[in-house]
C-alpha cells in the first residue's frame, strides 16, 4: 500500500510503482468518482481503443427481471 499527500494545490502524486504498473503515461486523463467516501480514478479510452474488445460476449443472459418478458 501507498501513501500520497495532498499538496496546497489539492494534487497528488502517483507512486511510481503504480505508474508502472498501470502504464499511466503524463497527460493521460482520468474521471474521477466518488464511491461510499473513496476516490476512484478511471482511466479515459479513446474509443476506437474498445473496438473489438466485446467480441465474443454471451448477450443471452438475464440481467434483470423484466428482461425475461
């Protein structure tokens, strides 16, 4: 586990080991969320990255109730 500080200017530095694990690059955009008191840092896609990674998803499940009507 990792410790950052917040600075005067309410930034943070990311561990480098976390950098490198996450590949983060400089500039790379995140949404950040709150969830129940914690942050939560997404990474942004350009979409044409997704393309294809839904290929081969089993879409006949039933997520909810109403679906099976």
């Amino acid at each position: 586990m990792s410790t950052v500080t917040v600075s005067p200017k309410y930034q943070v530095v990311i561990p480098e080991k976390i950098r490198k694990d996450l590949h983060i690059k400089p500039g790379q955009k995140f949404e950040v969320l709150e969830f129940e008191g914690c942050l939560e840092f997404v990474p942004l896609k350009d979409i044409r990255s997704l393309r294809g990674s839904l290929k081969g998803l089993d879409t006949r499940f039933i997520r909810e109730k109403k679906d099976r009507s």
